[in-house]
C-alpha cells in the first residue's frame, strides 16, 4: 500500500519492495549496489517473516525519487551479563539497562538499514542533492508512519539507525537535532587488495615471516578439509546441516539483531547467481563450517558462517575460512574485503584494519531518552590488539 507523509509532502511508503515501481528504481539509479536492489531486498524479506517491513521513497518538488531508505521491525532482547562485585561502572551501566531495557521480555526496535549485515546499507541518497535535508526528511517520515500505526506506536520502543561510516557524520549528524544520539559500535574489519596481488601466494609472500608461517601452519592444520560449492542444485540437501552450524555461531554472539533464516540464501543464489558466495566445509563426510557473503560492485562483503566449534582448532577452521575470503577477493579483483565487527584481533592477523561505525538511537519516552544518552556515553567498542601483518620495507622481513 501506497501513503504518503503529510509531515513533508515528499515521502512515499511502501509495505512490500514488490510495490515500488520499476520506473522508481530506474530514476534512484541505486541498484548496481546489490543492497539496494529489489533482487536482494526481496529475499530477505521474503524468508524472514519473523521481520516486518517497510521502505521509503524521497521525492523533490518535480516527483522524481532522489533517495530511499528501508526500515526491519524486530523483535529484541538484552543478553545479562555479569555484573563486577566493585566495578561502579557496571553497576551504573546495570541500572541504566534495567530502566531502558528490562529483560523479561523482548521488546520491539525500528531498525533503519540492515539487520544481518554491518555497514552503511540502510540509505541510499542521489549524488547532488542535499543529504541533510534528505536524512532528516526520511528519518520524519519514519517517525509519521510509526505514530499513524495503532499497534506499531503502541509496540516499538526505539528507534535505531545503522550503521555510518565517518565519511558520512557530516550530514547524519543532523539526527541529534531529531533527539537521537550517537555511540559507536564494533568496528566495520576491513581489508584493501592490493593490486599487484594476482594469486594467493603474492598475498602470503607480502606478509612479514611470522605471519607468513602462522598461516601456513593454518592451511596445513586445515589440508583435509575440502570445499563444496553451494548450488540451486544441492543446497537442499545441505541446508539442514548449515543451520544447525549458524546457530552455534548465533548463541556464542553476545549481540545480534535477531535469528536469520537460512532459507534466504535460496533465494539469494536464485536471484543474484555467482555473486553471491555459499561455500560448505567438509572433513570426511562432515559438515564442520560454511561461509556466505556477496560480491557487490568493487567489495567481498562477509555475511554470516557457520563453525564447528569443537574441531575449530585442531583443523584451524576459521582462520582456513578467512583466507578463502581473501582467496576469492583476489580472483575476482575486488578492492576491498569488508569482514564484519567480529572477531577483529584474528581478523587484523590477516591483514584486516578498523573502520569505525556510528549508530543513532532514540527512545520513544522523552525521559528515558534522556537516561539512554547516558548510558551510551559508557559505551564503547571493545579494545583489540592490532595485528600488523604486511611488510612495510625489507627490514619488516624478519620482524
């Protein structure tokens, strides 16, 4: 269903991405990043029921689109976590949590971008228009469709827009005018391909000695491992097994948005082919890890795996998981590998480096809103050691 917000005129709603008109996305011009694009769009919301939806389209004075965003309705809940006996800080950090988030039941979050992946995939703004005024009238028009919705203003408690790249605070920052606040999440680990890079080996011989050979114990620790491809034709077959990896993955996470249905990358391979990655791990006859992600202009971007904890070890299958990423950047001449917030010290022992991401946020109560800006100012990303893995002159050989 189509509605317009009477707050600004120009913004358009739609309940399903099979609504939006072909001749929209012909004039937003958005789709050659996959993440704007109906092909992909329309897989995650066709396989995760357990989300509702809703997207916007920005038009100017003439009626021509120029920016578009899209909105998840998710269920949430706040992991507990132990609490230091003296740490006054996790004891103030506690309190506030019990006010804004108690933890009986999930509550409901409005989430703008995208739920499953990290990075700045939730708007999309035509070059040469004025994006503070475009970010500002998107992010009303949310607000409008949320308070003219009985059970929607009645059920979402927060409001959170993710996930912004610094090169972006510019115009994003006009959210704290809107009373949104700003805290920084686990960065966005990323890795430049270098073009002289034309084999795995050019990448292992760019490294310095002791990383070199710590990743070459990896890939002989992972040696009887195989690899399948997953296909329209198999993945049927392997899906069960996949799942039940992904989930141990999703419990060890001390955060996430909410569980995502494995049944999306059916779709995915059936709508985006070859550049979306579905790889399956395998010693002997047993499903031990997969890897997914997707390969969207000049990026590999790392989507979710799933691991085998008990033989992740002994067969090193995570580090063997993060080279083939790397290995499959290099074939297909990628410019960037982007990893995910996860795991950022092993990930920067391969060559990934930090991009931080800003995450904006209000509370639907003006007083608790109050309190939530509190609380985010005690948080922060969690402190790594960074890796340094590359040589930088040939006295970095033997370092």
């Amino acid at each position: 269903m189509l509605n317009f917000c009477p707050m600004t005129k120009l913004v358009l709603f739609y309940n399903s991405i099979t609504e939006i008109p072909t001749e929209t996305w012909d004039e937003l011009n958005c789709a050659s990043n996959l993440y704007f694009s109906p092909s992909y769009l329309i897989s995650i919301e066709k396989n995760n029921p357990q989300i509702s939806f809703f997207y916007l389209v920005l038009i100017d004075d003439t009626l021509k689109p120029i920016a578009f965003s899209y909105v998840q309705i998710i269920d949430f809940k706040i992991k507990k976590h132990p609490i230091a006996a003296n740490n006054e800080l996790e004891k103030t950090k506690s309190f506030l949590r019990k006010i804004l988030f108690p933890e009986e039941k999930p509550f409901k979050i409005l989430v703008c971008g995208n739920t499953f992946v990290s990075g700045e995939h939730g708007v999309f703004i035509k070059p040469g228009h004025d994006e503070k005024k475009a970010i500002k009238a998107l992010t009303k028009g949310i607000l409008y469709e949320v308070n003219s919705n009985r059970k929607l203003n009645k059920d979402i408690r927060l409001f959170l827009l993710k996930d912004f790249m610094n090169e972006s605070l510019s115009f994003t920052n006009e959210l704290k005018e809107l009373n949104y606040s700003s805290f920084n999440v686990e960065p966005n680990m990323t890795m430049n391909i270098q073009g002289k890079w034309l084999h795995f080996d050019d990448y292992l011989a760019s490294m310095k000695t002791k990383f070199r050979v710590k990743a070459r114990k990896a890939l002989k620790q992972s040696s009887e491992i195989y690899v399948k491809e997953v296909s329209l034709k198999n993945i049927e077959r392997q899906l069960p097994n996949m799942t039940l990896l992904y989930q141990k993955v999703a419990e060890k996470a001390s955060f996430n948005f909410g569980d995502f249905n494995l049944e999306t990358y059916r779709t995915l391979k059936e709508n985006l082919g070859e550049k979306y990655i579905l790889k399956t791990y395998w010693l002997d006859d047993k499903m031990v890890g997969f890897i997914s992600g997707i390969l969207n202009e000049k990026s590999l971007d790392a989507h979710f795996v799933g691991i085998d904890y008990a033989l992740n070890r002994e067969y090193a299958i995570y580090q063997k998981m993060l080279y083939d990423y790397i290995s499959i950047g290099i074939k297909n001449k990628v410019k960037i590998i982007n990893f995910g917030r996860t795991a950022s010290e092993i990930k920067s022992s391969v060559g990934a480096i930090p991009k931080a991401l800003t995450i904006y946020i209000r509370h639907k109560r003006t007083l608790k809103n109050k309190l939530l800006k509190l609380f985010l100012q005690q948080i922060a990303p969690t402190p790594f050691n960074q890796k340094h893995p590359f040589k930088t002159s040939q006295k970095d050989e033997n370092s």
